[in-house]
C-alpha cells in the first residue's frame, strides 16, 4: 500500500525559510517520478518543483524557480523541497505527489497516482 507524509510546514516570516519532507512507502513508488504541488485558499491546486526517478533533470514552476530546490533520496524513498526567500503568495497547503510511469508533463496533477495529506505554509509579511 502507497502512503506518502508531507512534514516541515509552518508559519515564518516573509524572507524567511522552510524545508518540507515527504516520506514515501509502496513498491509503487520506489521508482516513481515525485512532485511538489500547492493550493491556496480559493484557489486551483497548482505545480510547485517535479524530479524524476534518476533525479538528473528537475523542472519548477515559473514563480518559485531560483527560490525553491527539490531533492530526493531514492534509498529512503524520500522528498525534499528547500524554500528559501519565501513571500506571503507562496501561503498553501504543500502536497506531495507520485507518478509511478514518470510521465510527462510533470506539471499535471492529473498524471499523479499518489498524493499526501499536504502540510499547511503561512509566510506572513
């Protein structure tokens, strides 16, 4: 059974940073192309930073590149996004989200098998 848990969510200062986790589990997933995802309040649910099985070629949205950095550890089955410079816009639920064919766009929530529970970010201004 797949179960993927976000952590690492809070409330900081604008300017300021965070670093969210995701700790996956499932043969499903042990190869799976992985993403970061966000919704804010009234809002569609929208890309974040995607990173392939191998890792070797990463892809992010418009409005956090040079600010955000995915990472993974394929031995834990692990997801990391490192947020730094945080603006009160990036205020969302984070999710996390697997794709166990590693298709392409990777922007595409639809193409996401697997997703966690999300973990709230407030930046403040």
């Amino acid at each position: 059974q797949v179960q993927l848990v976000e952590s690492g969510g809070g409330l900081v200062q604008a300017g300021g940073s965070l670093r969210l986790s995701c700790s996956a589990s499932g043969l499903a997933v042990s190869v799976a192309l992985m993403g970061w995802f966000r919704q804010a309040p009234g809002k569609e649910r929208e890309f974040v930073a995607a990173i392939p099985y191998f890792g070797s070629i990463t892809s992010y949205a418009d409005s956090v590149r040079g600010r955000f950095t995915i990472s993974r550890e394929n031995a834990k089955i692990a997801l990391y996004l490192q947020m730094n410079s945080l603006k009160p816009e990036d205020t969302a639920v984070y999710y996390c989200a697997a794709d166990p064919w590693n298709r392409i766009p990777h922007c595409v929530p639809g193409l996401y098998e697997y997703w966690g529970q999300g973990t709230q970010v407030t930046v403040s201004s």
